[in-house]
C-alpha cells in the first residue's frame, strides 16, 4: 500500500431520543413514495425539512445505515491503494447496508485544462459499480472525492498537476459530464458535490476553499447538475472538513432537493492515533468512550440538528470511523457511541470504510466481517 496519507492532514477537533427507523420497510416506503403527491414527509427526529422537497426529506430519513467504499477509487487509480471493487465485494456491501457512499477521484480521470473532459474507459468503470450497487436496491452517494488540486496540499503519488487557474472550472465540467452521464439512472443514487472542502489558508487555486469561496463553487457545481438532473438529490457539506463547526459558514443555493452531509472524527485524538499522515503523530494506547467524549461528539451533532431545524435542510453523517491502531474493545466502544448519538437524532450515517485500511467492518483478506466493528455498527447478517 502506498504512503497516500503522508500528505494528508485534517485539523483536529477542539471542539432527542427517537431512533431513526432503519431496515427495508423504509427504503420500500421511499420507493411508493417518491414523486407521488401526499402529505409533508415527516422529518427526522432533532430535524427539520421545510426548506426541502419531500422527496430529500424522504430520502434523508431512508440513508439509514451506511458504509463507505473508501480507498478504492478515490485512490489516484483504482488498486493504487490496495483494494478493487469486484463485484462479490460490492454485492456484500449492499447486502448489509441500506446506502453506499462511493467516493470517486474524478479529478485524476479527467483532461487536466478547465474542460476536463472525462476518460471515457474509467467513466465505464465507475458506471459498471452505480449500476451494480443501485441493483442491490439501496441509496448509492456519488462523492466527488479527493480532488486534491482543489482542496489543496500537497498532491498525493501519481496524482497530476492542475493549473491552479482552471480547478474550479473543472469542478463545474466535471459534474456537468457526470450529471449528464447518469441523468436516467435511479433517484436512488444521489450525488455529493466534494468531500471535504478544507478552507486551508494556501490552498490551490491561491486562498482557502472555505467559507464565500466554497459556497460560490457549490452553486456553480449544482447549477451545472441541475442542467441534466432537476430533481436529483444533492449532498454539499459545510467546510472545515465537513464539520458541524462548518455550518455557520455554509450558504446553501436556492435549491429544493438538498441533503447537508456532516463527517465526525470526534474525538479526533482518540480516532487518528497513529495516523502517519498527521504531523506530530497522535500517541497511540488512548481509549474511548468516556463521559467527557460523548459529549464533544453530542455538542458537534446538536450544533449540526440546531442548524438543521433553522435552515430546514435535512443531514446526514456522511463519514466516521476509527484507525485501525487504535485498542479494537475502543473502536467498537466508539462506533456504537457514534451509532447511537446519530441515530438518536434521526441522522442517518456511513462509516468510514468497509473494507481498506483505515477501519475496516469487512475482512477483504480473510473474506469475513471484523466482528466488534459489525456488531457495533448493529449490521444483521442474515444467512
Ligand atoms: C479520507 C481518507 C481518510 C479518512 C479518515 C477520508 O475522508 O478520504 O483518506 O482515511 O477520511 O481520515
């Protein structure tokens, strides 16, 4: 495996009880429901969805549990980073969760001026998994992922240069090529507009992709979707890496079909010990879940539930998870916690990731679930 995460750094965190309702009744009822007329879909506990059209409303409340396919083709090529989607992978993944988020490095796939014309042979791949996915008949998010040249920081290996000029463009072609692209697939499959906007100060493109910078470009990036897809679901995250502190800044564009995605790593000392992407490395032996823990997890997701019912947009945790040198009796300790606390807020959730290295729930060598990490994150494994 390549040393992808050298260059990778997330600042640190210095940061209701109606459980979500889960299972196959819900993404049945989405179905009968989408594009029907009927009453207000019924928001999700702790949140609003007056700003939204019932069908995100619905859509938000059906995401259930989740899982993301990470580290395999948001790697700079599918493989670089050790895993492929094969289909018996894909197939397990959509069996035991209602969504998958599928991060996909566009960027690196894509002519480097400001048309960015997508390769076509890596587009093929990325339609054979959508379709493959979306028949397991679950939510699948298409996430723009680890377009470096935006978000800045050094570029990982075999990532290409960009001309710091025409990044943002790119980001608007591509999704204008996307969006054409799967304009007749399912409503199912919903696209997130990038992972993880930064704001780090020198970043490319010469200042922060944070705060008037980050929503201008969402809204070029959603009008280019709009396009081809007027009623597609679209996720677009707050800056500061996705965190609920991030919302203060967030201007959503005039849109009805809205979902707003959250990531936590709450707390962040405790799920990045170890990481050697992050200088100095965090000490690794630290425990979770303590009294003191939760509650930096609940302020972040009751800041984000607050936010909701004002701005009347739905959420969803879009990523969390633990590094693998963390203690495992932790790890599953923190993913019920995280499981717990969203869910208690009707917030629905993927964990970071399925079957790579950073905290796995699926064994891809040994071809088994990591069972504490299963059982925490309360997937059935029906026989
Ligand atoms: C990144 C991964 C990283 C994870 C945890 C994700 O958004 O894409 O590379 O392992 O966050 O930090």
């Amino acid at each position: 495996m390549q040393n992808r995460h050298f260059f990778r750094n997330r600042r640190a965190s210095d940061g209701g009880q109606a459980a979500i309702a889960v299972g196959l009744a819900m993404s049945l009822s989405f179905t009968l429901a989408l594009g029907q007329p009927g009453p207000p879909a019924r928001p999700n506990a702790g949140q609003a969805c007056h700003a939204v059209s019932r069908q995100a409303c619905e859509v938000a409340h059906a995401l259930g549990r989740g899982v993301n396919l990470g580290n395999a083709l948001d790697a700079p090529r599918e493989g670089d980073w050790g895993l492929r989607l094969e289909p018996a992978l894909l197939d397990r993944a959509t069996r035991h969760f209602q969504t998958v988020r599928l991060p996909v490095r566009w960027s690196n796939h894509a002519s480097p001026d400001a048309q960015a014309r997508l390769d076509e042979t890596f587009a093929r791949r990325v339609d054979a998994v959508i379709d493959r996915l979306l028949a397991g008949g679950g939510f699948v998010i298409l996430d723009m992922h680890h377009y470096k040249q935006l978000t800045g920081g050094p570029r990982h290996p075999n990532e290409f240069a960009v001309d710091p000029a025409v990044v943002e463009a790119r980001l608007v072609n591509l999704w204008r090529q996307i969006a054409a692209r799967y304009r007749d697939r399912s409503p199912r499959l919903l696209f997130e507009l990038l992972n993880e906007p930064q704001g780090e100060a020198g970043g490319a493109g010469g200042s922060a992709l944070g705060g008037a910078r980050w929503n201008r470009l969402a809204a070029r990036a959603l009008a280019a979707v709009r396009e081809t897809n007027p009623e597609r679901v679209v996720l677009i995250g707050p800056d500061d890496w996705n965190h609920p502190r991030g919302l203060t800044r967030l201007r959503l564009p005039s849109d009805r079909h809205l979902i707003v995605a959250i990531h936590s790593y709450d707390p962040f000392d405790f799920t990045h010990q170890g990481v050697p992407w992050r200088q100095p490395v965090l000490p690794l032996g630290r425990p979770c879940c303590d009294a003191a823990q939760r509650q930096t997890l609940r302020e972040a997701l009751d800041t984000a539930t607050a936010w909701s019912r004002t701005a009347g947009v739905p959420l969803h945790l879009g990523e969390f998870g633990a590094y693998r040198e963390a203690p495992m009796e932790s790890r599953a300790a923190y993913a019920r916690m995280v499981r717990e606390e969203a869910e208690a807020r009707g917030i629905g959730w993927a964990w970071w990731e399925f079957a790579s290295d950073f905290s796995p729930v699926w064994d891809a060598g040994k071809g088994g679930w990591v069972e504490p990490i299963r059982r925490a994150l309360g997937v059935e494994t029906p026989r």
